[in-house]
C-alpha cells in the first residue's frame, strides 16, 4: 500500500473492518484521528448501540457539512466473492470490499479533501463540520435523525451539506443528487370471515373483498410531479392471506404498500385519499402507517452550482441534477433548512456481492469535493 494514494490507503483501511450495520467496528475513530489533527472539535453522540460523531471546525461563517456512514449491508456468501469482502484489494484497477462504493470510499475522500483545503488554507472562512453514524442501513432511527434532532434542538445551523452516497450512474460526477422523493408505507389488514369454499355464502373473503381496492390504488393518478420529481408511485410489496388450505376461505388479508410521493403531495393528503378508497370499497380493516421522511430539493444556488463546477473542472462533464432512487440520510438534514446534495461514486454494484469501485475515480471524488471547499470558501462562485 506504500504507493497508494492518501485516499485510497485511508478508503482500504476503512474497508477493512467489518462495520456490518449497526457495528462501526473502529471506522469512525480512524477518521476523527485525522479530524483531531486538523483541530476539529469532536463530539461524540451515540444513541442506543449506535455510535454517532459529529466534528467542526471554525466557529462562524457557512457552515458546510459532510454526511455519511460506517456501516455496510452484510456481504453475502463470502465464497462468491472474487477477495474477502473485508481484505480489500485492488484488480485491473477496480477497487473490491464491502463498502467500497458504499459509502466508504466516499469517507476516505472527504477526509483527504479537507486535509488537502485545510493545509491550503488553514485560516479558511467559515466552518467545515462532519455528521458520521453507524446506522444508516440498519433502521435510521438512532443514526442521523437523531443527531440532527439534538443539534437543532441547540440551534446548531447546517447551511450546505454533501452527502457521500453513491450517485453516479456511468461515470464518476454524471449524477448529482438535489433531492430525494417522499416515503411512507401502510399495513394493511382486511378482515372476512373465514369458512368453507363450497358454501360461500356463509363466508366472505377479504381477497376477493381488498382486490377491487388495491387495484384501484395501484391504478390511481395520484400526481403529476413537477420539473424536479417523477409523479407519486404506489406499490404493493408484500401480500399475505390464506390457511394453507385449498378449501378454506381465509379470514383476513395483510398487504403492504409504499408511496414514493413528490413535493406535490403531503403524508397526511396521501393517507386521506388511501382512507377514502378503502371506506369507498367497504372494507373492514385495520391500517398502520410508517413515516419514512419527506421529499426535500435543493434548487440551483450556492452549493449545487460549486459542486457542478467542482466537477467540471476536475472530469471535465457536466453532471445532471436527479431526485431519482430510494431515500438517504439528506432527508433528515434537509429539515433543518440546509442546502443538501449527494455526490459519490458509480451505484452499480452496491449492496452486491463482489462490491467494487474504479480506484482512480476516489481520488478524483476527493479533487471535487476539495475543489467544492474552495468554491464555497475561498472563491465564493
């Protein structure tokens, strides 16, 4: 490794301890080593088993935060993979270990890309600050909510954030992230009444009674969307009913679904006009709602324009801006007013076995992240 870059040293390094969710397995104490000798003040705050930090320095000004995660998914089989997940390697220039795009590879080149402003610019404006937790692919509830919730409960200000999630697609800077869409999920209960198939009439079958429902549902116009978020989508993800028997008719149905809903839509709108077509049909039912967070947008302004020229000048393409894809910790920042975007590596293999990342394409991320820094603070584009 002695001919590797800063980056990737730190980025194998990190890959290296098995930081399965909500485990952090010593990650975050590399890197607040390297934030303490850049004389960030550190503040640890764990939430149940998990371990938070948040660092800062400078004390007035912007303050322009970095987000991310120690924690991985679990590998899967060990055996299907071209190295052990946790002895990263690199092969034809291909960096592989779980993490690697995921985010960690995004850690190592945000801390190399302060250190780098840092010792161009040791008197900087402004402040440089770091939310890191151990639990943002496990259930997100002791993670980054809850620091969040703390720092503004103290008035803490934010005003831009980068989070490190994979965005790019192709290539490294092709997608960046300005928002992210809505999420909630229903469970749904449908109840009968249970009896014989052959005398139907003294049963009644919640399939037969939550299909009309669900059907409507699933074909609703719920929005239009607008320049920034496709329309809301609805999906049925799990559907469940039946004794096993071919000749029972059940006595009641579980279905779940999820709404991905644009800035058009509220939960509370969402949820009336679920509530609405289920008493329309009649139904018998029980429903429990799961808030995930709601869409946030960051427009064009300060922060996305010096990422795009950030990028620009260190790949040399013009990345477009998406709110496509899941949800990301920049839900939660998004409420305290902040500026959020997300840049990090290509996506294609997150979450898989044999996890990997171009080698080359981190140190170029640390570049546009640096660069980002200098835009902000020292050029102010």
């Amino acid at each position: 490794m002695s001919d590797l870059s800063p980056t990737l040293k730190l980025a194998m390094d990190l890959i290296s301890r098995p930081s399965v969710t909500p485990e952090d397995a010593g990650c975050q104490d590399l890197m607040i080593e390297r934030l303490k000798a850049l004389d960030f003040d550190i503040e640890y705050m764990p939430f149940g088993d998990v371990k938070n930090f948040y660092a800062k320095r400078g004390t007035t000004g912007p303050n322009l935060c970095f987000a991310g995660h120690t924690d991985v998914v679990p590998t899967g089989p060990e055996q299907e993979w071209h190295v052990p997940p946790f002895s990263p390697e690199i092969i034809d220039g291909m960096l592989y270990g779980r993490g690697a795009a995921d985010m960690k590879g995004s850690l190592a080149a945000m801390i190399t890309a302060v250190e780098t402003f840092v010792t161009a610019h040791p008197d900087h404006p402004g402040q440089i600050s770091f939310l890191i937790t151990s639990d943002e692919e496990g259930p997100f509830v002791d993670g980054t909510t809850r620091v969040v919730d703390a720092l503004m409960a103290r008035n803490e200000t934010i005003d831009w954030c980068i989070v490190g999630e994979p965005s790019s697609t192709k290539t490294l800077g092709d997608i960046i992230k300005n928002g992210r869409r809505g999420s909630f999920s229903g469970d749904l209960t449908v109840y009968g009444k249970q009896g014989h198939v052959a005398y139907p009439h003294l049963a009644e079958n919640p399939i037969h009674l939550a299909a009309p429902a669900l059907a409507e549902m699933a074909n609703a116009h719920w929005d239009d969307g607008n320049d920034f978020f496709p329309p809301t989508s609805f999906q049925v993800s799990n559907i469940h009913s039946g004794t096993g028997a071919t000749n029972v008719v059940p006595g009641k149905l579980n279905a779940q679904f999820n709404f991905r809903f644009s800035s058009e839509l509220d939960f509370d709108a969402l949820k009336v006009r679920v509530l609405e077509i289920l008493d329309k049909h009649k139904l018998r039912y029980d429903i429990e709602w799961t808030y995930n967070g709601l869409p946030f947008l960051t427009r064009p302004g300060e922060l996305v324009d010096a990422m795009i020229e950030a990028v620009q000048s260190t790949v040399n393409i013009t990345p477009e801006l998406s709110t496509s894809g899941g949800t990301s910790d920049g839900r939660f920042i998004a409420k305290m007013g902040t500026q959020v975007v997300e840049l990090g590596p290509i996506n294609a293999t997150i979450h898989q076995v044999n996890e990997c990342v171009d080698a080359e394409s981190l140190n170029q991320l640390s570049a546009i992240y640096a660069r980002t820094l200098t835009n902000l603070f020292v050029d102010k584009r």
